[in-house]
C-alpha cells in the first residue's frame, strides 16, 4: 500500500488529524505540503501538477494506491483506522468519535465569515462577538461530554482522531494566530484542557511537532 498525504504546510488540524494518525501508527506515507500558486491551479483543473485528482478541488486529499480520497471526516477515519486511533469493530464508539469531528468542523464554520472579511474592524467585531458567545456555547458542549464520561479521553479508554482533533483546533484558537481570539478561552474549560494536555505528552505528538513544526511555531494555550 503506497501512501500520500497532501495538504498545506501548515498544522491544521483537519490534516493534522490524518497525518497524526498514521505517524503515531508507523504507517509509511509521502508528507505532500503543496504550495498555494498549485493549489490554486488544482481549483481550476481538479488536478496537482503531477496529475493527482483533487477530487472536490479541496485539501486535505489522501491518495491511496493512486486513488484520491477527500473531505477531512472521511480521512481521518480511514487513518485513524489504519493508524488505531478509530475503532473497526464498535460502532457506537465510531459514532461518538465522529460527532466530535463534527463538532471540531462546526467550530470551524463559525470562524469562517470572520476569515474572509476583509475590513479589519468589522473583522475585530465578528471575532470578539464569537468569543463572548458561541463560541464558548460549542466548546462547552465538548466539556459535558467530558463531564458525563469522566475519563482521560473523549471516546473510549485510549486516545482517538477526536483528541487530536480538539487538541489542534484549541492550540489554534489560544495562539493568537487567529486574531482577536483571548488565548484564554479555554480557561472555563478544564476537562477539554486536560485532553489537550494528555495529547502534547504523547511521545509521538512530540516527536511530530519536532520533527514538522516551523521552529518557534505558536501551539497555544490549550493545556
């Protein structure tokens, strides 16, 4: 079986999760970080530069044996699968992991408006209107999770493509990368910063930022 991640070089958590799940598995794959001028060019013909299918003319893509895969959801479970971060045999564990992919994509989405806003006030506006209201609402719905399961992990005993997705999208929103977001937004939310801790102690999560990150690169506040 041959391969290849492809995505920005960028930490993101919807390719993080993927690539993640196979490091932290010792799947080999290719690190496929394409740059914006060829991804642009795969947004008018559906292909890269090598002729790779980008089949929604969005990344991440997966390419499994020449086959293209897409959508984030779709390619972390198949990682996570291979990787043994996603159950293949317990469905209701499955389910559980996914709603909380969903839930990392719905959080997402409320920040999307305020990325393609062009006014830099109204932009400041949209952020700390999010900050004080919705977005706090959605990851306080990942902390009753947390507290009706009093467990070290979202779903299960071990950790899963769930805690490496919340992991990275909270390190995203505490790093200021994301402006006018207070890089203490998760301090009302301890149980979701103590999955974020059990993720960056990882040995493996370690040994990927090491080996990955931009040196010096901001990992937030999450833990």
């Amino acid at each position: 079986m041959t391969i290849r991640f492809i995505y920005f070089n960028t930490p993101f958590w919807r390719a993080e999760i993927g690539r993640l799940a196979l490091f932290i598995g010792k799947i080999d794959f290719e690190d496929v970080r394409v740059k914006r001028e060829e991804f642009l060019n795969a947004r008018r013909t559906g292909k890269l530069n090598d002729g790779t299918k980008i089949p929604f003319r969005q990344l991440p893509v997966l390419v499994i044996d020449g086959k293209s895969i897409s959508q984030t959801a779709g390619i972390a479970r198949l990682c996570g699968k291979l990787g043994g971060l996603y159950p293949s045999n317990h469905n209701i564990e499955a389910a559980q992991i996914d709603q909380i992919i969903d839930m990392a994509t719905d959080i997402t989405y409320l920040l999307t408006p305020s990325m393609r806003e062009g006014n830099s006030a109204l932009k400041r506006a949209m952020r700390e209107d999010i900050a004080k209201s919705s977005l706090p609402r959605l990851i306080n719905f990942l902390e009753e999770l947390l507290e009706a399961k009093k467990g070290t992990w979202f779903v299960g005993e071990t950790m899963t493509i769930a805690d490496l997705a919340i992991w990275r999208l909270m390190g995203s929103l505490t790093s200021e990368i994301i402006e006018h977001i207070p890089n203490d937004i998760l301090s009302p939310f301890p149980k979701v910063k103590a999955v974020c801790s059990h993720v960056a102690q990882h040995s493996s999560v370690i040994d990927w930022t090491k080996k990955t990150y931009p040196q010096n690169y901001p990992m937030g506040n999450p833990t």
